[in-house]
C-alpha cells in the first residue's frame, strides 16, 4: 500500500472494532463507502497480511490477522498514524 487514505482507515477500524469476522457489507453499513470500494480495500489488506479472510457461502469474511508479519505490523502501525491524521472520531466505523 503506498499511500494510506481515509476510506482505508474507516475499512480497516470497521472490521477491527468488529465482533469477530465481517462481512464488506457489515463494513459498508458502519462506514457509509460504497461496497465496490471496500473490496479494492480489503483485497488489498489481505494480500499484505494485514486481515485474513475465509471464503464461504455468499462472500468472504474479514478480520484483523493475529499474526501479522513484521511488514504487516509496520503498515498497520502507519493506518493507525493517519487515524489520529485524518482526526476519525473513535465512535466512527
């Protein structure tokens, strides 16, 4: 990921405030981002290790990977950083 935006962080703050696995479409209700968007996303947080996903019926699930390599942790520390940039309230997502 070179360039962490906005509509990353909500994603990523979404599915990790999550109770357990989500869905783009529980993301796209917390966040208000279109699906179509939330899927570049997360495809992309997953091919960097940063959420795993699980295929199943009707779509895949979503959630922060607890064994995150160390390439993985240095991205997500810099999602975290523009959170507190973007100023996103933590109520948000």
């Amino acid at each position: 990921m070179k360039q962490v935006t906005r509509h990353v962080c909500l994603v990523y703050r979404a599915i990790r405030n999550g109770k357990s696995w989500s869905t783009v479409g529980d993301v796209a209700k917390k966040t208000t981002l279109n699906p179509r968007t939330i899927r570049g996303i997360v495809k992309d947080l997953a091919e960097e290790g940063i959420l795993e996903h699980q295929p199943v019926h009707g779509g895949f699930r979503y959630r922060i990977n607890p064994t995150m390599d160390s390439d993985a942790q240095l991205q997500a520390g810099r999602i975290h950083a523009a959170e507190k940039m973007f100023a996103i309230p933590l109520e948000a997502a």
